[in-house]
C-alpha cells in the first residue's frame, strides 16, 4: 500500500454512561458495531476493548493553503473502552494521492478502508504534507469540508444511548476532542507536538521516521486522548470542589469518585506500540502529562482526607 501524503484524526473521549465499569460481556454487546466481528480484547496492563473498524464513505473537500481540492473514500471508525470507564470513538483516514483525475466507482473506495483520494492537482509532497495538515488542524469548517468531528459525534452516540447502559455514571463529565496529523518526518527526527485548545478542543502535530510507525500513530494518538480526558476530568472536579465549600458531601462524593474509579487507569504507553511509545517521552516534559497527573491526584487525595478527618 502506498505511502499516505497524511493522517487525519479525530479522537473523542468520555465517561461510558454506566453506573459501573463494563464488565467483557457487556462491553462485547456494545462495542458489536459489525455483525459477525467480534470486539478485539488486551487485559495487561489494563484492560482494553477495541471495536471492529467500521468505514464511512465521504465525497466532500480538504483544505491545502488557501484552496480546497476534492477528496473521496473512507473515513475508518472504531470503539474503544479502557479499564471498563474510557470511551472513545476514532475516525482516521489515510490521506492518498490518487492515480487517476476521475473518481473512481465505490466499491473501489469501500475495498480500502480508512483511505481516501485527492482528486486533483497538489504542490510538491513536502509542502502537500504541511499544507494539508495544518488545513485540517487550524482551517475554518465549511458545509463541503471533510469533518472528522461529526463522525466521530455520530459513534459516540450511537454506543452511549445503547439500550444495556443503565446511564447513572458515578461522574458528570465533559468529553474532549483531539484532532491530529500524522506524517513521515523526512530527513527530521520524529516528533510530537499537542496544544490545549478551548474548552474541550485539543490538536496534535505528529511527525515519524517509517511507514511501520505511522501505521501505529492512530494508537499512540488514542492513547493520548485517554490521558488528556482523565487530566481534564481531574481538574473539572477539583474546580468544582472549590466552588462548593459549603456542599461538603457533594464534594466528598465526586473526589471519592475520581480515586475509586479513575486513578487506576493512568498508565501513559501501557496500550502503545513499541515503534512509537518513544514519542511519549516528549509529552512527558512538556507538557508534562505525568507531572500534573500526580500533582492533581495528590491534591484530590488530600482533600478527601481533611474531609474525612474528625473535627
């Protein structure tokens, strides 16, 4: 298969509506996106649930610089669930150029899965790459505009107002959106860039050195997602802890709930690919993901104990 000129990406995160974790038999109903495929299933060093890859056809645009060029095929989506609690929804495609200036019939597009085709002229690779990367990441949305967010919207849905969750979560939360690029980095080292948006909104930059590599990216990139939802969560929480000091069993309630339920999921790589675990070491110094998460917890954790203390 061909190199792509880019990964496209879109990871959302969120509390499966459920007022316990899912247990293997639950979650084989609800992550069952395909009939006859099965859900695919890790337990060390957590427990990891992954949906079979589902595509969706799209026929719409992307931006390169300051034009848009067409773009058809299929956007590939999947499920996952950690430890019982993360849900995520993940849509990527593989950005190609394609060999033909004609669209193609569509079972063509539906036999490559998660691939789509630039229907049109382009500049050189290297400046398709940036150009088609930061369109994505940073362009303005468009009604005729490749949106990666709505796909993902549409499968997080559908698994949330499944029939067999009780929708009684232990937390109220908010879900986070990652959108990301991946490419070859060229004669550069491989490198990781991530930005914290606005309110939910999060965007990541990834460059790597192999083909082997980029086909990992869209694990490392969930992976992420997982970390980034339970540090906003985290600090949601504690926020909120503040605001309330006359409240204080809503108080106890929701900070017991963070160390019961979520500090056991914190495991940065333990769901990545060798080829590309390496690319966390730069997301561990800045921003620094582990050196908040234990800064926080240990926040949380010394208030539920000056809430419980006598007196």
């Amino acid at each position: 298969m061909a190199t792509p000129l880019v990964l496209l990406g879109e990871v959302h995160t969120g509390l499966v509506p459920s007022s316990t974790p899912l247990g293997r038999a639950d979650a084989d109903e609800v992550l069952a996106l395909l009939p006859g495929c099965s859900v695919s299933w890790l337990e060390r060093p957590i427990r990891l649930a992954t949906s079979p890859a589902v595509g969706v056809g799209v026929d719409c645009r992307l931006r390169v610089g300051a034009e848009v060029v067409p773009i058809v095929g299929t956007v590939a989506t999947r499920a996952r669930l950690v430890g019982g609690w993360t849900l995520q929804s993940s849509a990527c495609t593989r950005v190609c150029r394609s060999g033909d200036r004609r669209k193609q019939t569509w079972s063509y597009y539906l036999g490559r899965k998660g691939t789509t085709e630039l229907i049109g002229r382009l500049p050189e690779i290297d400046s398709a790459r940036t150009a088609l990367a930061e369109g994505y990441l940073t362009g303005p949305p468009g009604r005729e505009i490749l949106d990666m967010a709505a796909i993902s919207d549409h499968l997080m849905n559908h698994i949330r107002f499944d029939s067999g969750l009780d929708r009684r979560p232990p937390l109220r939360t908010r879900t986070t959106r990652l959108r990301w690029t991946a490419c070859l980095a060229g004669n550069s080292r491989a490198s990781v860039s991530f930005h914290l948006g606005a309110g939910h909104q999060r965007a990541m930059r990834v460059a790597v050195r192999t083909d082997r590599e980029l086909r990992a990216v869209q694990q490392f990139c969930e992976d992420v997602a997982a970390h980034d939802w339970l540090l906003t969560v985290v600090t949601d929480v504690l926020d909120a802890a503040e605001r309330r000091l006359g409240r204080s069993h809503a108080r106890i309630d929701d900070l017991s709930a963070v160390l019961h339920n979520l500090t056991g999921l914190w495991i940065p790589g333990g769901h990545v690919p060798p080829e590309v675990r390496g690319l966390w070491k730069g997301l561990q110094i800045e921003p620094g993901f582990s050196r908040q998460w234990s800064l926080l917890t240990t926040r949380v954790r010394d208030k539920v104990a000056s809430q419980r203390a006598p007196g």
